[in-house]
C-alpha cells in the first residue's frame, strides 16, 4: 500500500510495476512448493503459503505470506500477489496486482490488471488486456472522459471489496469502483463507480 500511494492512479502503478521487484531484496522461498512446481527466474514466496502441483512461476513474481497458488496455475513475469491471497486451480496472472485478501478463482484469466482489497474474481472470468486492434487501450475517468493508457496491454482495475461473476468478460482499460458486483456471464467495459450491482 506505501508503495502504491506513490503514483496517482492504478495506471500509473502499472507502469512503473516492474520498479517494485527492484525492492524486494534477495529472493526467498519461505512457503512450501511442491515438487512438480515450477519456478523460473526470481522468486519470492512468502511464510505460510503453498505452491500447488503443477503451479508455474515465471519470475519476477512475487507471493506474499498465506497465499494459495492452486494446481495448474501460472503466475507471469511482474505479478505480485499480496498476503491471504487465493489463486485457483488454472489460473491465469500476468504483469498485475493483486493486493491483500484478493482470490482469482479456478481457470480466470488476469492480464495487466490491479485487483484492490479482498477484490475476488470468479471461475472462468476473463479480465482481457488487448484489444482485438492492438492499438493503445483507453480508459474513461469518473466523468467519462476517456484517457490515453499510453499502454498497449491494459486489463481493469477492479476496487476493494468488489466482485465479478462467474464467466464474465471485462474489457481492456474497464474500472470498477469498490464494493461492486457484478453478475455472472456479464460482458463490461467502461467506468463503473462504488457500491453498485450489474
């Protein structure tokens, strides 16, 4: 959170992303990682959690204490993956944050994203980071004004506290306010602000 409340927005924080393993120190494995995992690159791995059969860690990655990395799951290069967080079986984590308490469930994918506090993604969602162009993703801002991301790879930013349902599909550049939900099978993309259902 100290080093988060640096930049200005979650975009921001996405940039400058690979800044952070800069930080870390040496990296450690303190948890327990099965055999059959498999650990490329630095990594940390924080006390008290687990690595599952077949896990896939393409460091520079990050995984802090009582974490739950399931069987199959890979996490990419730049993913940081905060305390009591729960990563499913055959999920997908690339270049994101993914801060205290947050879960990404069985076979959901997150690509350049940021998933706020206890933030939890459902089984088979999908937070796309490409669009079908590939030209800069845009974003839109509380007033909907839409922002250059001046990023060619952008998932969502998704706050504290909120959720997206099973087999959902979230745009590139969608945010999502804190303590929002929504519903399964949705496809969203835009702006969508605090303590809302969809």
């Amino acid at each position: 959170a100290e080093w988060l409340s640096t930049f200005g927005n979650a975009v921001e924080a996405l940039d400058n992303l690979p800044k952070l393993f800069d930080t870390l120190g040496e990296p450690q494995i303190l948890g327990e990682v099965h055999p059959s995992a498999v650990i490329e690159g630095p990594v940390w791995v924080g006390k008290g959690s687990v690595i599952g059969p077949c896990a896939v860690l393409q460091g520079p990655v990050y995984v802090g204490e009582e974490v739950e990395v399931g069987p199959h799951s890979l996490l990419r290069k730049h993913t940081y993956v905060a305390d009591n967080c729960v990563v499913g079986h055959g999920a997908d984590i690339k270049h994101s944050l993914c801060l205290d308490g947050s879960k990404i469930q069985v076979s959901s994918f997150c690509g350049d994203s940021v998933l706020g506090v206890a933030a939890r993604v459902a089984s088979g969602a999908i937070l796309s980071n490409r669009k079908f162009n590939q030209t800069e993703v845009y974003y839109k801002n509380a007033e909907g004004k839409a922002l250059p991301s001046g990023r060619g790879h952008m998932g969502a930013v998704i706050g504290r506290h909120s959720r997206i349902g099973a087999n959902c599909v979230i745009s590139p550049g969608t945010m999502i306010g804190q303590h929002t939900w929504i519903g399964s099978g949705v496809i969203l993309s835009g702006t969508h602000g605090d303590n809302d259902f969809i």
